[in-house]
C-alpha cells in the first residue's frame, strides 16, 4: 500500500518552484538568449487553464502570462495584454519550454498480475 509520504517522496506532487529555462530569439538583430521561469503546473492549474469553456481569449497568451516569469529570480510577471502581443516567434520558443515543463515525463508500463 501506497502513503501519501510516499507518493509526495516519488514527486506525485508539483513543485511551487519555478523551472529556469533559457529560450533562443532573434528579432532584426543578434540572436539573444532570453531567460525565463516555467511554473508545473498541477492538474487543477494545467484543466482551468486549457479546458476552461467559458474563456475564449488566447489560450497561448493566457498559459504565458500565468505560467511564465521574467527577471531576476523569475519575479516580473507578464499582463494577459503583453503575452497578446508577444512577437510568435518568442512566444513559439516559450511556449516550447512550457511544454518541456508540463509534459507528462514516460513512464514505464504498470506491473501487472500474471
């Protein structure tokens, strides 16, 4: 039998604590490396943000401006209005490490009873 110690010791919990993450841009002059902090999201955070029916805003621009911080130690949030008008191709190149951050790791197959 499975504790819930057990299961928060195997990381069946998010973390609060940012992942840094460093994403390449370029824009009409030398090519940066901005840096950036990705929340985990848990389930509850990860189902309001992409199920919600009822929010028919950018679904990109809202994940960005919720999930993703800036600055020194990832303290300067984005508004929902700056994430809208982020250049694509920055908010491509975020939106990649976002998903590096949320995306369920592989697991191996569940043992089973033979």
């Amino acid at each position: 039998m499975t504790t819930l110690k057990q299961l928060e010791a195997m990381g069946a919990f998010v973390s609060d604590a940012p992942v840094k993450k460093e994403v390449p841009f370029h824009f009409e002059g030398p090519n940066v490396t901005v840096t950036i902090f990705v929340k985990r999201l848990g389930i509850g955070h990860y189902e309001s943000l992409f199920l919600s029916e009822k929010d028919e805003r950018s679904r990109t621009a809202r994940a960005i401006s919720e999930a993703v911080t800036f600055g020194d130690n990832g303290k300067e949030k984005l508004s929902f209005e700056q994430a809208f008008k982020m250049d694509p191709q920055l908010a491509r190149e975020i939106l990649t490490a976002f998903n590096e951050v949320n995306s369920p790791k592989k697991s191996s197959a569940p043992a089973t009873d033979s």
